[in-house]
C-alpha cells in the first residue's frame, strides 16, 4: 500500500480534490435549483446532462489523448470544468445549467479517462488491485467530504460555487508538476453491444438498471431533500450515506461474490436496494429513518457495478474482457441519461416518494430477471471464476479496462499456482 502511496500519491490527491468539487457541485445545483424556483423535472433534465456529457467525454477523449497528449487534455478539461462551475449563479436559468452540466460530464469524464490510464501504467502487477482499490476509496471520500463542506456558506450565494472552482484548480496542480511519466495510450476496440447482450443478458440489463439508480442518488438526492423540506446540513448528511454506505460494503460484498454463484447474490443485493428504498418511501418523513434508507440504498446499489462486469466476466475469454469494458460502461451511461428523467417526471406525479419509488421499482425488476436467469443456463463453477474487482460508478471505462486487467492477471496467477 506504502509502495502504491509513494508512487502515484500526487494523482491519488489531486483526484480526491477533484471530487469534492463534483461532489459539491451535484449537490448544490440541486438546492440551489430549489431556490431560483426551477421545477422538479427542469431539475431532472439539469441532472441529466451531466450523464450525457460524461457518456460523450468517455467516448470521445481517447482520441483526444491521441491527438494531442495528456498533459494538454488534462489541463484544458480541467480549466474549463473550473469556468463552467463558476459561472453557474451568474446565469440562473435550467438550460444554462443543463448546457454546462452536459460540458461538466464531458470535462470531468475526459479527466477520468487521463487520470485512470496514468495510474494504470504506474501500476506493476503486484500493486494493480491496491492501486485500484485506493483509486475507489480516495473517490468516495471526496464526494462524502464534499457534503460537509455544503454547510460552511449560503447556498444562495457565490462562494458554494467559489470553492468547487477553486479546488478543481488546485487539483493539477499536484498531477502536472509530478514527475510521473506521461504514459503510452491505447485502448481496446470494444465488442458490440450485441455481442455483449448475447454473452450475458443479466449483466447487460443490470448496468442499465443500475445506471439509472446511481444516477438517481449522484444527480437527483440533493432535489429530493430540497423537495421534503431538509436542511443543508441534513441533505449534506443524506447525500454523503449514500457514499458511506457504498465505501463501507463494497469490500465484503466482493469477498463473498467469489464463493457463490454471482446470480443469486445479485438477487439479494437489488432484493436489499429495493427494500432500503421502500423504507426511504414510507418512513423518509424521519430524518433518521432516512439516512438508513440512503445507507442501505448506496450500499448495496454501488458495488452492484462491480458485482455485474465481475458476473460478465465470468463468460468472457481473458482476452476479451477489457473489449467488452467499454460497452458495459456505454450501457449502464444510457440508464443514467435515462434516470433523473425518470425520476423527475415521477416526483412531479406522486411527490417526493416517487424518487423512492423509482429505485425501488428498477431494483425490484433487477431482482425478478436476475430469477429468471437461474432458469436459463446453469452458473459456472466458483474455481473458475473471476476475481470480484472494486470500480465507482463514477469512473470512466479506463477504470474497468484497469479492473479488467487486474482480474486477468489474477486469475493468471491462480492458474499457474
């Protein structure tokens, strides 16, 4: 851990800063929001673009990268997210917002990209999973420490929108004056979305449920709590359980996914996700009833990420599971563009239980077909599967390709044992 630390401690640091600034800016726009009067659903299509643009940047920066190096897609990406959070309060307006939340994904997306393909080639084989693993802890702890910096000014303000800015700034600061050397970047040509369907129907069709769940909590929570009447300091409280609960859970849950069959844990899983959310529905008028549906919510939902490519993988040749990253990103992209939407328009219909009821209903569905697929073809042996690999939601597909190669190299090792 020491090793990994010493080695890639400027990029571990500056990508924490950075996500307290995305942490902090999803929020706020969701009080804020609330302030300037916009409605549920012009805030459900605010929340949205961000989804949008980060599906765009993931696609897109690759070839960014190609063209022009890291170094200047990294500092131009990371300008531009900094003038673009700055400008919210200046332009009060729900499609202002949304053309700069579709910029933000993008930017912030580009930035994961580089990030994520530096510290896979400062990675040996011996540090790849500790390195991945920090990677996923020191995202979570931005966005929790995010929250607890919402109470420190007037959300009706300029300096909630000043600090976000700033700390997005200062965060390459530490990256680009590393000494780290700019990495070779290549990435594999993806299997089709058919392909993919076609090897596991039950991982495709979770990571878009799931998409759209993790969109629900990173883009609409803030909202919710606006809508029920919550303070700042109980949304920051609600919204960092989420997160809690997902960094909490995510290292059991791995553990116990590679000693059993992936389909029936998932089914508990969603079954758990769904019944936090209907807790989070009937019980949500107590504040702490609230913040233990959002716990169980965010930490069942989150590793479901991981848990699902962990369960494709299983069907997937070594040599095709970082081909088939970018297309699970690209499908569960698509339920989180889908989600907020969704969630918005059923706030505006039945209140603020609907976005309870949404996840609820999505994980619900996650849990009948993951049923339904123990019906269809037998699971494969647990000696044969692959190593369960931690990776946020939030991350671009380098992540996975990262956690693709780690679990290759694992079960590389575990054969030649």
């Amino acid at each position: 851990m020491f090793k990994v630390l010493s080695g890639s401690w400027a990029l571990l640091l500056g990508m924490m800063m950075l996500q307290v600034g995305n942490g902090m800016q999803g929020t706020l726009l969701g009080v804020r929001g609330a302030l300037e009067g916009f409605s549920t659903f012009q805030m459900s299509i605010v929340m949205s673009s961000y989804f949008l643009g980060f599906l765009a940047g993931s696609r897109m920066a690759p070839e960014m990268i190609r063209r022009v190096g890291h170094v200047r897609v990294f500092a131009a990406l990371g300008s531009l997210i900094s003038a673009v959070l700055i400008m919210y309060p200046t332009i009060a307006d729900p499609w202002a917002w949304a053309v700069g939340r579709v910029m933000i994904g993008f930017c912030f997306s580009g930035v994961y990209v580089t990030a994520e393909s530096w510290l896979n080639n400062s990675a040996t084989n011996e540090t790849r999973g500790k390195a991945l693993s920090l990677y996923m802890i020191v995202q979570m702890i931005g966005i929790v420490s995010a929250q607890g910096i919402m109470v420190m000014a007037d959300p009706a303000g300029y300096v909630l929108f000043v600090i976000p800015s700033v700390l997005v700034s200062l965060a390459f600061a530490p990256i680009l004056l590393s000494v780290s050397p700019t990495p070779a970047f290549d990435t594999t040509k993806p299997l089709s979305l058919l392909q993919i369907l076609k090897i596991s129907p039950l991982g495709c069709v979770g990571m878009f449920l799931t998409g759209g769940v993790f969109a629900a909590q990173f883009g609409m929570a803030a909202v919710y709590g606006s809508e029920v009447g919550l303070s700042i300091g109980q949304i920051s409280a609600f919204v960092a359980s989420f997160y809690i609960g997902a960094m909490l859970v995510q290292y059991p849950l791995g553990w116990v996914s590679d000693r059993m069959d992936r389909r029936k844990l998932i089914a508990v899983v969603s079954l758990v996700t769904g019944i936090g959310a209907l807790i989070g529905m009937v019980f949500g008028v107590n504040f702490w009833m609230l913040l233990v549906a959002a716990f169980l919510v965010g930490g069942t939902s989150n590793p479901l990420y991981s848990l699902l490519i962990a369960y494709t993988n299983d069907f997937l040749e070594h040599d095709d599971m970082a081909a088939a990253a970018g297309g699970m990103v690209f499908i569960n992209g698509l339920g989180a563009i889908a989600g907020p939407i969704l969630v918005g328009w059923m706030m505006g219909a039945m209140g603020p239980g609907g976005y309870f009821l949404y996840m609820a209903v999505l994980m619900f569905m996650l849990v009948a077909y993951a049923i339904y697929r123990m019906t269809q073809r037998a699971a494969p042996s647990v000696s044969d599967t692959d190593s369960y690999t931690p990776v946020s939601p939030s991350s671009s597909p380098m992540a996975v390709e990262f956690a693709q190669d780690y679990a290759i190299e694992t079960a590389q090792e575990a054969q030649n044992d």
